[in-house]
C-alpha cells in the first residue's frame, strides 16, 4: 500500500475510556498518519468499537480521558476540511487552507471544528445496514449527503457502485439484497461524502468469507481511489495482513503490540493458547440410534429433494458425535428429526430415555414428547433477552418456580460447566446481554440450554463467525460440560478445524447420504477437494 511520509493526521495520548468500573479503553498512545491503513485486531470486547466510536467523534463519553487530536487543514472562509498535507493550498471556495487542531476528548460534540471533521469521516459498522430498506440503490446512495444540505448527481451514485462493483445491483430495493451488497451500498453511501478517514469497524465480522473478500476487495480499491486513511477492527487475522500498513493488538483495553500485520497476526492467535490434549472418555451404550432414515421434499422448482437419504448411525451416551458437510448436505435436517422438530419420511430415529426406546416419528406427549423434554437445542441464531439480566435469562429458561437462592445456586452451577470461574460466575450473573463479549453470550445461550438438565444437547453451527480465542473457550465449554455433566452432544458444523477439535466421531453427509463415520481425522481424509475449498473457506 506505502505512501509518502505525510504528517501526523490523528494522534491519541493516554486515551483512557471507563464505563462505570470497567475500563474499555486503557492509556492508549498511537499517531496515525494520513494515508496510512491501521487495523485494530483483537477479540470480541477488547475495545476495538470503543476506540472507533471515539474516533468518529459523534457521541459524547463522560468518562474519558487523555486526548484524540486531529490534525487537519481548514478553510477560513467556507470550513471546509481536508487532511494536514493541504495546509497552505487554495480551497475549493477560493479561501486558504490553514492547519488546524481539534481534540475530540476537549471538543463539546456540538462544537463548529469537531462537527465540520466528523463531516469528512466516513463509517461502517459490523451489523448496523443503515439504509433506506424501501428505497432502490442509487437512491440510498443518492440520499446520502442529505443531512449536510448537499446533494449529488444520479450520475456520481452510478460511479459509486461502479467504484463498489454494484452496478447490477443499482435498481433494486435495498432490503432484498444479501449482507455483502449491502455493505457495499453503505460503503457507496460513505464514499459520497468524499471522506478523508473511513472508520471501518468489523465490516465483514458477519459475512462468510468469500462475501467478506468482495468487501475487503471493494474497501482497498475506494481506500487507493479516495486516497483515504482507513482505520478497520476486525477479529480474522487475514483480514489485518490483506488490508492494512500496521496493524495493532488490542486486549482488554490496552495496546499489546504494534507494527507489521504478519507479526500481530501471529501474536493474536497465539493468545489463543492451546487446547492441551483430550481426555480420552468413556462413552456408554447408544442413546440415539438412526436406522434407513429419509426425508424427502416437494420442491416447486426442483422436484423431490432427498434431504436425507436412507441414513444410519448410532450416537452413544456422554459422546460428541459431529454431523459434517457442505451446505445443503442434509446435516440440519437430520438433527432436527433427531431433536423432534420435523418428522421422517420413512426409517426412523430412536432416542433412549432411561431404558426405553422412543420412537421419534410418534407425535405427541406419548410419543416423541417423552424425549424432546430431555433435548436441548442452541439454534445458530441464539438470543438472550435484551432488556434481562443474565440470571433472569437464565432462570426463565427453567420454567420452573424455583426459590431465588435455590436458582442463583443452579445457575452459578451451570455456568461453571460451561467455563466460567466461580467469581466470574457470580459477577456475571447481573450483567446485561450487551455489556458481554460473544464469546460470553455464547456461553450463557449454552448454559440456557444445560440448565433445563437435558441428557442429549444438539448444536448448530456452534462457531459461526466467531474469532479463534472465542471458538477455543467455546471447545473448552462442551469439553467441560461434558465432563462434568455427562452430556450428550450431537454438533452440525462444517467448520472442520473445531468438529476434530470437540468431537469423538463424526459422520460425513454429502447429497443426503451418509458417506462415512469415523474418527474426525478419518473423516477429514474423505472429504474432496471441492468440499474441502467450501468447509476450510468457512
């Protein structure tokens, strides 16, 4: 990316954010200059959106300390802003460019020197789509500089998603497109403001990684044409090496180390730490057998979908037991018939409750109801009640009256099978969703689960988009619960890494069928090189 030695353009001193006890952000000492790429890396909760709300400069903190001086070039006459190096040149309005400073710690938000910068930052954000939902694409990027009074041609939006590779995409309506267009239209938007700075904060963080490269691909080419300074947190490590000068490693609110993206990158995942070698465990008679099982579907455009297809297996008690594969590969459909929730088309699945078999295929409280009561099920798009605290999320979820010491002692029990120390524990059970990292909430959505005492947990898709340290504490979590409880787990996934990270034996699903079971490693060596581009990409 290089780019000439050009001034200081953003200089943080001391910076020191608290959020009640908590210190988000801790002494923080960093000059970024104009022109450069500067990428925050770092896990869930360790300050990166912190650092990049005080850096766009919109809300106020009332706990901050330290400073965030921006320097810039300003206009007398017009206040126009540009970046340090058009000091003493001509503005557009025929005015002089004149060096200025503005502290974003000192500065009242509604001061004119910090309104007129934070006109020329751009951002994007991880989950916040801010677009006009109803509205087709050239009108949202069109709409874009409306609050600053301005307005751009229906011509300069088509260069925009042509700069965003959007063109074919510029008549539809905003809320049909999928989340990596529309990224690239809230890119499309930023860039209508001319930025000087975009502030890009896990962009892709939700994206599967072929969409997240068509935006980081997009990014890089707008920072190059723009000549932006960009600033971008992400928690992949890649994603610091494909896009940025300098990386940084945030932890806890503190600058662990700086300098060449490779270097951090590798200082990051070896914070990771190891998962240290697996107690090989006993494992009981099978608890769930799956004899010649399928399930077909009438699709309008496709026929009958054989979704599975004549599949046989056996999980056994206080086993991990993987269901692997490529989308589509029947592994959901499969363990929503072991769960109870859709009904075979022929074979069946059987669920062991103490000594009796239940057949899975028999509805009602008679039928499969006397297993799904001892099933819990995390779905991949998990959600704790927003506006509860952790015990309530947790004690709701038991349905049961339970004296309040009876259920703090449950749930603090609970929530040390799932990894949580004893004080961690009890300091956690009073904190909202949102004031926890992923990787916390992720734990708690388990403990929700393991706190109604299931004896078969199935889990979807467990890893999702989550960063290496997050997926190692959630491998230590159903390790643990299940050493300590004895569980069941049956997990779809096809993130290969952490199915032989986690899992006993794993079955292989391709089309439907079940192509091999086996041990994770014999299970990787079948998979084909399709296959494996398509599960190690995720």
């Amino acid at each position: 990316m290089g780019h000439d030695s050009l001034a200081p353009f953003i200089e943080i001193r001391d910076l020191t954010v608290r959020f009640g006890e908590v210190e988000a952000l801790r002494k923080i000492n960093l000059v970024i200059e104009e022109g450069e790429s500067v990428g925050f890396l770092g896990r869930s909760g360790s300050g990166k959106s912190v650092l990049m709300h005080v850096l766009r400069g919109v809300e106020t903190f009332p706990d901050i300390t330290g400073s965030v001086i921006y320097h810039v070039a300003r206009c007398k006459s017009c206040r126009h802003v540009e970046p340090p190096s058009h000091v003493g040149q001509k503005c557009r309005c025929g005015g002089i460019l004149e060096h200025i400073d503005a502290d974003f710690v000192a500065l009242d938000t509604n001061d004119p020197l910090r309104r007129d910068i934070v006109r020329r930052v751009a951002i994007m954000l991880q989950r916040t789509f801010a677009l006009y939902g109803d509205e087709r694409v050239i009108v949202n990027v069109m709409r874009a500089v409306e609050d600053s009074g301005e307005a751009i041609t229906i011509y300069r939006a088509a260069d925009l998603l042509d700069e965003v590779n959007l063109s074919h995409r510029m008549m539809h309506v905003a809320r049909e497109l999928s989340g990596g267009e529309k990224q690239r239209v809230v890119l499309a938007r930023q860039l209508a403001k001319s930025p000087m700075l975009l502030l890009a904060d896990e962009p892709t963080g939700t994206l599967d990684p072929s969409t997240a490269e068509v935006v980081h691909e997009s990014i890089k080419r707008a920072v190059k044409d723009f000549k932006m300074t960009l600033i971008i947190t992400s928690h992949w490590e890649d994603v610091m090496i494909d896009l940025t000068d300098r990386a940084v490693l945030l932890d806890q609110g503190e600058i662990k180390c700086l300098g060449d993206p490779k270097d951090v990158a590798a200082q990051f995942l070896s914070m990771a730490g190891e998962l240290g070698k697996r107690e090989a465990v006993e494992v009981g008679e099978p608890i769930i057998r799956v004899n010649d099982l399928s399930k077909r579907y009438i699709s309008i455009d496709r026929g009958v979908v054989k979704a599975v297809d004549g599949v046989s297996f056996d999980v056994k008690e206080g086993e991990i037991f993987g269901l692997v594969g490529i989308s589509g590969g029947g592994k959901t459909t499969l363990s929503k018939i072991i769960s109870g929730i859709i009904t075979s088309t022929s074979g069946n699945a059987l669920v062991r409750v103490g000594d009796e078999w239940v057949d899975m295929n028999i509805l009602g409280s008679n039928g499969r109801g006397r297993a799904t009561k001892y099933i819990g099920i995390l779905h991949q798009e998990y959600t704790l009640y927003p506006s509860r605290t952790v015990i309530d999320n947790l004690t709701e979820s038991i349905g049961l009256a339970l004296p309040f010491e009876l259920a703090e002692r449950k749930a603090i029990h609970t929530l040390t099978t799932v990894g949580f120390t004893d004080e961690q524990a009890e300091a956690v059970l009073n904190k909202m969703p949102d004031e926890l990292s992923e990787g916390e909430r992720h734990r708690i959505a388990m403990a929700q689960v393991l706190i109604k005492e299931p004896s078969i947990v199935i889990l979807d898709e467990p890893t999702g988009t989550m960063d290496p340290i997050t997926k190692i504490e959630v491998t230590k979590s159903i390790l643990n619960a299940r050493a300590e409880l004895g569980e069941t787990f049956v997990i779809v996934s096809h993130d290969m890494d952490f199915v032989k990270n986690v899992c006993d034996r794993a079955l292989l699903m391709r089309n439907g069928k079940a192509i091999f079971t086996g041990l994770p490693e014999e299970v990787m060596a079948k998979i084909t090189e399709e296959e494996e581009k398509e599960l190690l990409g995720s």
